[in-house]
C-alpha cells in the first residue's frame, strides 16, 4: 500500500481516502487502487499519521481479505485505531 500525502487544497475535510471509499467527492474517484491519499497536517503529525496509516491498513485488510463492504471495515477499524 502506498500512502501519499495531499494538500488540505485537494483533501478539504478529509483525513485520508482510497479508491473503495463509497460515496466520496469527484476528486477523489481516480485514485490509483491501492494507494491512499492522506492530508498533509495528518502526514506532518508523526502520532497521527501512525495511526491514520494503521487505521488505514486495517480497513484495506476487512475489505480485501474479509470482504467487507466499506462501511463495515470502516467502522471496525476505527474500534481499533479511531
């Protein structure tokens, strides 16, 4: 997974976003499949930033290998990683 980090410009109020996030802005519809792209003043904070990518990988890993649909992996990696 590659994690790549976007200005507030492009990312507006959202954290991080990937390709199978349902019902996301326009913007963020061509996103290469699997990477993430996530707000720069998330990247540039070590602690959340650790936390956004684990949140992140864990949410990958429901849809992926559990196939879970978004909402679901959505909410049970933030049971974990917030």
């Amino acid at each position: 997974m590659k994690f790549v980090p976007k200005p507030k410009s492009i990312m507006g109020d959202w954290i991080a976003v990937h390709s199978r996030v349902v019902h996301c802005p326009i913007q963020f519809k061509h996103i290469p499949w699997g990477t993430v792209w996530i707000r720069e003043d998330i990247w540039n904070s070590p602690v959340r930033r650790y936390h956004t990518i684990k949140h992140e990988e864990l949410e990958y890993h429901y849809m992926e290998d559990l196939k879970l649909s978004y909402p679901e992996a959505h909410r049970r990696a933030n049971l974990i990683w917030g």
